[in-house]
C-alpha cells in the first residue's frame, strides 16, 4: 500500500472519472460543445449568401436550419452573438462573412439593447476573438472529444438528478443557432432582472445613425440589407418601451428610406422561455416566417415542408452543434 | 502555457517521461529545465523568452563581474539593478507613468499626450515578468552580500531563473535555495513523489474548482452597472474575492511545489492559511510568503527596518507595503491597498490590540474577525476597477444596511456555495483539527488516497470555467 500511493490514487481517480461519466446525466454534456460553437462562429473562415448579426435574441430566435428547409440551397449563418450589438465592427464582421459571389444579404436583428453602448462593447465577441492559436486549435479540434469531461456545478448535478424544477435545456448549432427550451415548458419567471439593463444605457443615437449610413452603403454596393425585431414577451416589449428610448416606428421608417427592408414578424403565438429569447419551436416559427418573406422579395422560390419535418430535434444536433 | 490547460498536461507527460533520463548529469538537469522552462514560457508568446534571457545573462554576467572584480561590486550592483528595474518600468508602468504625467502636466497648464508616444511593446505585459526580475535581483544581491558564490555554469543558472513550475507566479526562490539544490542529482523517494501528488491534486483543486468557480461571482459583482446597493452582497462579493485569490495564487504554489517534488526540489511554502491570522503581522508571515520575506529581505530591512526607532519603523514598513502594492499592479487601487495594509498594521503596532483582545474570552475568534476585516476592506481596492469603485462598494459595506433584491442568479449562488468550501476549509485550519488522530496511521494513509483521488475527481467534473491565474498578470 505504502509503496503504490501515487498508482493507487490515479487507478481510482480513474475509475471515479469513468463512472461519473457514464452515469451522469447526458444534458450535462454541453460545455465543449458551447467552446467549439463559439470558436467556429467566431473563426471559421467559411461564407455565408445570407448573414443575420444581433444579439442573444438574434442567434437564439433565427434557426438557419428551418430556414433552408424553405429556402433550399441558400448557406446561412447566425452571427448573433450575447449582449452583441449592431456596432461598426460587428457590422464590418458580418460583411466580412458574405460570399462575394453569393447572394450578399444581411439581417439585422434590431433590438433596444443591440443599440446601446454598453452592448457596443461586444464584449463576447471580442473575447473569442482574443482567443490564443492555442485555445482555438483546443476549442475547435478536441472540444468534441472533450464531451465526457465536461464539467457542472453541484446545483446543477442536484436539479438534474434530483429536482422536480423545470429545467433549462440548449443545444448548439454549426449555423450559429442555439435552440433553447425548458422541460417540462413553463410560463418565464420574474422580469425584474433585466429592469437595470437600461439605467444609464439607453438606446444610442449614435449606433443607429451608424446602422443607417452602413445600410446606405451596402445598399449601394448591392447588398440587401433586411431588419427585424426579434419577438419577445409582452412584459417585456413593454419594458423596452418604457426604459431604452428606442422608438421603433421610427427606425424602421428611416431604415426604410436607408434601402433597408424591415421585416415584419409581429405575430401571436410566439413563446419566450425567460421574458426575452424564443423557445425552440418558436424560434423555428419565426425563421420559417423571415425565411418566407425574404424569400419573396428576393424571388426566391420556396419550398413548404409538411411541419413535423421542418428541423432536426436537438437531440439530433451532432457534437459540438457540428 | 497555464497549468490548468491541456496542453500543459501533454508537456508535463513529456517532461517527467524524460526527466529520469535527463537528470543523471548535471548539463542533462540544467540544459533539460531550460529548454522545457523557455518551451513553457516562449508558448504565451515566444518573443517574451528574450526577456527571460536578457534579464539573466545581466544577474549572471553582473555576478562573475562582481566576483572578478570585488572592488568594483557596488557598481556592477547598482548597473544590473538599473537593468532589472528599468526593464520592469518599461514593460509595466510606462503606461501608468506617462498617464499621470500627462494628467499633472495638464492640470498645470502643459497638456502633453505621453501615452500616444510610447511604443506599442510596453503596452503588453509579459506574463511572470515581476516573478522572474525579483528571482533574479536577488540572486545579484546575495551574491554581492556575499551569501553565496557566483554560478559558473550558464545553463545552472538558467535552470534556476527559469524553472517552469515557479517561473510565472511563483513562489519566487532565492537562489540561495534553489541553485545548492540543482547543483546535485536529487532522486525522489515514494514519500516525496506522494507529497507530490497531494500538493498537486490539491492545487488544481483549490485553483479549477474553487477559485474558478468563485471568478464568475466576483467578476459580475465587480463589472455590476449599478452596483447593487446592499451590504450583505458586497460582503459576499468581496469574501469570494479573497477567497478566489487565495486559492488562484495558492492553488498555484501548491502545483509549483508539488511538480518541483517530482523533479527532486523543495520549493517553501508560499501560503499557510493566512485568513486564520488573529493578527495582521501574522496574516503577513502567512500571505505570498515568498513576496513579503523577499521585500522584508530587500527592501525593510536594508532601509533599517524597526532598528532605527519606532517612528522610522512606521515610515519603513508603509514604504515597503506601498512597493508591494505597485508591485502588483501599475494603478492607485494597488497602491492603495498596499497603504490600507500599511495603516492597519501601524494600528496594530501602536495600540498592540490583537494581544490585548486575545486576553479575552473567545478573544482569538474575534481577533480572527477582526483582522478578515481590515483584510476584506483592503481587498477591495486590489480589486475594485478603480479608486471611485472601491469607495462606493467599501461604503455600501460599512452602511450594514439590511437591502436585498440584489440577482441571485447561478453564478452568485454558486459562488456562495463555494465561499462556503473555502470558509470552512480555513475553519477546520483555524479549530485545529487533525484528521491524523481520527484513523490509524493504515487506515489514514487509504483515506489520503481516496481523499486525493476524489479531488482529481472533483477537478475534472467541478471545475468552473477555465481562466488565467490571477497572479501571472503581476
């Protein structure tokens, strides 16, 4: 015994390791995938015909994947990214990303908060896009593997073996989509924590004056430039009315007279899981309906799959959202 | 490359698979440890190793110089300290310097813009870079003291500057201890190799499950616009930072220490929990203790420490504490903290309270609350983004007002879990409680085991995510 510690210890961290790994709960699993997904988003070099850029409600609420079910054959990437904002820079990085040759076509999800300045510091893009070579080449080549390590906190371990609360589910797509949905569905809780998001941060003139010389200038240059407002709860459509200083009607009548083409996705129905992002099935709704009116005001021919058909389940998401 | 990444387990596997081989010689040891130390260091940005080299040729070079010329010492001292501390101002506090200059000479009346003119590489920090300097210095110093002799052998010397499990962030070893250490082949024994595996185990634990799980907690607190307004958050705010920086930095030291035993090498102690200190002069002689004795050894004692009587003592000791905060950072809240440090600790000298509190009933456990704290109020300022920050949180603090509402999202109650962890880890330090005299020496020895295999267990399932180690940014 004395003589074998350091074997002894690592046979039996071992063993623990392989264990916990198997028996623990598959939902657990998400962390590699979510640093591969963000890593590809951010580095891959690939273009896209079609570009959305915004914010958390823009790359949870548009699933390029049910898209393409309608507009087949189009390549479209998600390029939303937390707290993001429709900045110069980001705006500069969703061109960067269009096929030349391709459709060029840009979306824009606008809301109150990708106006702000402090959004305007992209922080989480700017944060993996600081990533070393090193964290990219680990990120992107051996976070697929790294599944059966991922790690979780003992609040979460609990919930997921034990509680009877809703749970929070996610799963990470190579088109930049996040598809997120609780189990069992359940009404979104208090809205009081985004009431701070904007004291001292309202919706910056100067960013959306931005916004339209850019969709000026892409539409001179024969990019089409589209824009929607993601759909949110109720509550906090209000709260965005009352608080942020944005004043939809007006934007939209100036991106209008920029080039731009606003999308109207107003309709009942849609589901938030937490006052602010789609579920999934609603997220799927919308992008079905973007993709149908895109689609005829470019002349696109569409197609109309029978529902159940439209997109793969989560579970059907291949490692690491590939 | 950090400790906690993959990469750096792939060069720890490849490094002690040929360190038996290598350590047979004397070239083997110290060319092997300087080769992997420069590969280790050169993987942040190899440009950084150039750094590493020159501030070692000058401490080797000053040293045989010193040593062939004995009457010229005091010079080739004070040369190779104008090296070592101009290379640290360029790289850490032209920025800090040429702002403030810049912001005096506007207030009266010169506006020069300083920062635009300074060149692009002293913005970037090199990682360690004030861990290898202070190592360094101090083998100049010792060697002019005439505590030990130069070293003759270029790659002996390098394999003491740039040892890669201390090269970064410590503990800084005086050369004095390290290099007697190199000069002979140390084999490791089964004890050694498992005091090994328990200081790295328990490193990788206190820093990737700890201190990473506390970060996500303490860095919304801080980045909080507006910063909620209740005290008992800001307690925990600040509690989770002392305890994050307390595992980041001590989970550090202890894999330092523990992969130096596998290679046959005793690093001191760098941290002996300093938040069971009942005293602030304790929690000194517990906290970074390699840093405090480096500036007690370079920096107190050569200004005349408390020999030149009381009041010089005081002016000592604050110009030591506020060094060591500028050592830490290039900003008033560093130097702030320093003399936040300094102020209690004259208290503490002038009223003697920690004795006089300890006569009384209980009066060790309120010693121990009374210096968490002074030591809590100065963490804040180590912190805070800034002066106007920590002013604002320290007077939330003090108000002890009975607020909530503040977010207890995921983070917040994670972090509160694991300020829990951390609290009663110190506790069962503080109560004195041995788990030795709970188990027979065989039945302790399979807890350790099992102990240690569980904390590998915990590192790999529980750790937060992945962040750089507070202290490399120093």
């Amino acid at each position: 015994m004395t003589r074998n510690r350091v074997f002894l210890a690592l046979v039996l961290a071992s063993t623990l390791i392989v264990l916990i790994g198997l028996l623990r709960p598959d939902a657990m699993r998400t962390v590699s995938r979510e640093k591969w997904f963000w890593t590809w988003k951010t580095h891959s070099d690939r273009k896209f015909d079609v570009v959305f850029v915004g914010d958390s409600r823009t790359y949870r609420g548009i699933s390029p994947e049910s898209m393409t079910d309608i507009l087949q054959g189009i390549r479209i990437l998600n390029f939303g990214y937390s707290s993001g904002s429709l900045s110069a820079l980001m705006l500069g990085e969703a061109e960067r990303r269009l096929d030349p040759a391709g459709r060029r076509i840009i979306v824009l999800g606008v809301t109150p908060s990708s106006l702000t300045p402090r959004a305007a510091r992209d922080e989480q893009y700017r944060q993996e896009k600081n990533r070393t070579s090193s964290e990219i080449i680990e990120n992107l080549y051996l976070s697929p593997f790294l599944t059966y390590f991922d790690p979780t906190t003992p609040i979460r371990f609990f919930e997921e073996i034990g509680s009877r609360k809703a749970r929070f589910r996610e799963a990470f797509y190579e088109s930049g989509w996040v598809a997120g949905w609780k189990e069992p569905a359940g009404p979104p809780g208090s809205i009081g924590v985004f009431a701070n998001d904007f004291t001292g941060n309202a919706v910056s003139p100067m960013l959306v004056d931005n916004v339209l010389r850019q969709t000026e200038a892409w539409t001179r240059e024969g990019i089409r430039v589209y824009a929607f407002r993601p759909p949110t709860s109720p509550e906090m459509t209000d709260l965005e009315k009352r608080l942020s200083g944005f004043d939809e009607e007006t934007f939209r009548q100036r991106f209008t007279r920029a080039g731009g083409v606003w999308v109207d996705v107003a309709r009942a129905g849609y589901r938030s899981y937490d006052h602010s992002h789609l579920d999934k099935e609603s997220a799927e709704t919308l992008s079905r309906l973007v993709a149908e009116i895109i689609g005829r005001s470019m002349g696109e021919p569409l197609v109309f799959p029978a529902q159940d058909s439209v997109s793969p389940s989560p579970g059907a998401a291949r490692p690491g959202g590939v | 490359m950090p400790f906690n990444s993959i990469i750096f387990l792939v060069f720890a596997a490849l490094f002690f698979a040929l360190w038996p081989l290598a350590k047979r010689t004397d070239n083997g040891r110290w060319v092997t440890i300087t080769a992997a130390s420069l590969v280790f260091y050169g993987w942040w940005d190899w440009r950084f190793i150039f750094l590493l080299l020159g501030a070692g040729l000058n401490d080797y070079a000053t040293a045989r110089a010193m040593a062939a010329w004995p009457s010229w010492k005091r010079w080739f001292l004070v040369a190779s300290l104008a090296g070592n501390l101009g290379s640290l101002s360029v790289f850490k506090y032209a920025g800090f310097i040429a702002e403030n200059v810049g912001l005096l000479a506007a207030a009266a009346g010169h506006p020069v813009d300083l920062m635009s003119k300074l060149p692009a590489f002293t913005l970037i920090l090199p990682i360690g870079i004030s861990f290898f300097t202070f190592q360094s210095m101090s083998y100049t110093i010792d060697v002019y003291r005439g505590h030990m002799k130069p070293v003759t052998n270029l790659f002996h010397f390098f394999a003491f500057l740039s040892m890669f499990p201390q090269l970064v962030a410590g503990p800084i070893v005086r050369a004095r201890d390290l290099i007697p250490q190199l000069a002979v082949r140390r084999d490791t024994t089964e004890e050694s190799r498992w005091e090994g595996m328990k200081l790295v185990a328990g490193g990788y634990f206190k820093k990737v499950v700890i201190a990473d799980n506390l970060a996500p907690f303490v860095n919304t607190a801080f980045a909080a616009v507006p910063a909620p307004e209740s005290s008992l958050y800001w307690w925990l705010a600040v509690g989770a930072f002392a305890f994050q920086i307390l595992f980041d930095f001590g989970g550090y030291s202890d894999i330092a220490r523990g992969l130096a035993k596998w290679m046959g090498f005793d690093f001191l102690v760098n941290f002996n929990h300093p938040y069971t200190s009942t005293s602030l002069r304790e929690f000194w002689s517990r906290w970074h203790i390699s840093l405090s004795t480096w500036f007690r050894d370079y920096v107190y004692i050569p200004l005349g420490g408390s020999k030149k009587g009381e009041a010089r003592g005081h002016v000592n000791m604050w110009l030591t504490m506020v060094v060591s905060g500028l050592w830490h950072g290039a900003a008033f809240h560093f130097l702030a903290w320093g003399a936040v440090h300094a102020l209690f600790l004259s208290a503490e000298r002038i009223t003697g309270w920690p004795e006089k509190l300890k006569k009384l009933p209980g009066g060790s456990v309120l010693a121990l609350a009374a210096v968490l704290f002074q030591v809590l109020i100065a963490w804040v300022f180590f912190r805070a983004q800034d002066m106007a920050q920590a002013f604002a949180i320290i007077g939330t603090m003090l108000e002890f007002n009975s607020r909530t509402g503040f977010p207890t999202t995921e983070a917040f109650k994670v972090g509160v879990l694991y300020l829990s962890v951390g609290l009663a880890m110190e506790l069962f330090h503080f109560s004195r409680l041995d788990a030795r005299k709970w188990f027979s020496p065989t039945v302790y020895r399979s807890v350790e085991v099992a102990t240690v295999a569980v904390l590998i267990t915990f590192s790999v399932f529980l750790r937060g995510p992945g962040m750089q180690f507070i202290y490399f940014q120093f």
